[in-house]
C-alpha cells in the first residue's frame, strides 16, 4: 500500500500552505466522500487534535475546513456508526443507554470540536459545498452563503442545543 493510498483513506487529510506573509494555513478536509463525509468518531479525534495544535501555533494564522468530493462538505453525524453500536448494545442484553461507551464517546469528543470551532482563537473559513448537515454549528449558520449555486443546509440541531 503506497503513502498516497494510506493518505486517501485518512478520514481527515491535513495540510499547510504558506501565505504570502509568511504565516501558514492549516488546511483540514474531511475525506469520507461515499458518505458525504458524515462526521465519524476517527474524524472528531483527528480534528480535535490537530485544532489544538494549529491554535498553539503562532505560525498558523488561520484554518479552512472543506470536504473532499464533489456533492457535500458533511452530511451531520455519522448516525450508522452510532446505531451499529446502539445495536450491538441492545443485543448483548445492556438495556441503560447511558453504559453505551461508543455513543458516550462519540458525543464527547463531537461536542469538544463543535464547542472548539465555536471559540477558536483564529479565523475559520469553512467551505461548505453541496450538502451542509449537522446542528449546533454556529460556525456553519453564522452567515448566509455567498456565490454558491449549489449549497444545501439542513441543521436539525439548531433548535434543541447541546445534548447528550
């Protein structure tokens, strides 16, 4: 397996370019097209990581976040991940949700990013195009679209705020 084969199934792929002052770039795409990029448990650790080290970087002026593929930057969560283990619970005879370590984690590291992207210290452009999914982005909602014909939103959380 080449590095480039690895790289393409990185759920996340990282990158920096260099401005023309100097000051760098962190480019982060989230790479899971077949699913319209719905946002994993490996996505949240990746992004997680990796935006608390742009921020301690004081070489790294800014972020973008885009998707890789052509019909979505992300569909929400990824709710077939979340249920596999909601099922793979039920059937070894766990009935209390709350015992559920997968969903348990899923939603912690999910709620660090989204409150990370929300109070980050530098600038985020997030390139949200095709299909934009998820609640409780307020990066995403902030401002209406601009010049893009084909941009979809769908926030569902919007209204229900922060749970789990």
């Amino acid at each position: 397996m080449t590095t480039d084969t690895v790289a393409e199934q990185a759920p996340v792929l990282f990158e920096e370019r260099v401005a023309g002052n100097g000051t760098r770039i962190g480019i982060a795409t989230l790479n899971a097209p077949r699913t319209l990029n719905g946002f994993s448990l490996p996505m949240a650790h990746l992004l997680l990581q990796q935006l608390n080290a742009w921020a301690d970087d004081d070489a790294i002026a800014m972020v973008v976040l885009q998707g890789a593929g052509e019909k979505a930057f992300c569909a929400g969560g990824d709710l077939h991940s979340l249920y596999q283990s909601m099922r793979a619970y039920r059937d070894a005879g766990q009935n209390d949700i709350r015992g559920n370590d997968y969903a348990a984690e899923f939603f912690d590291v999910e709620y660090r990013v989204d409150y990370l992207i929300h109070t980050y210290a530098k600038p985020i452009l997030c390139w949200g195009h095709g299909i934009v999914m998820g609640g409780h982005r307020p990066d995403v909602r902030r401002q209406p679209p601009r010049g893009q014909r084909a941009f979809q939103a769908g926030l569902p959380g919007n209204h229900r705020g922060p749970v789990p």
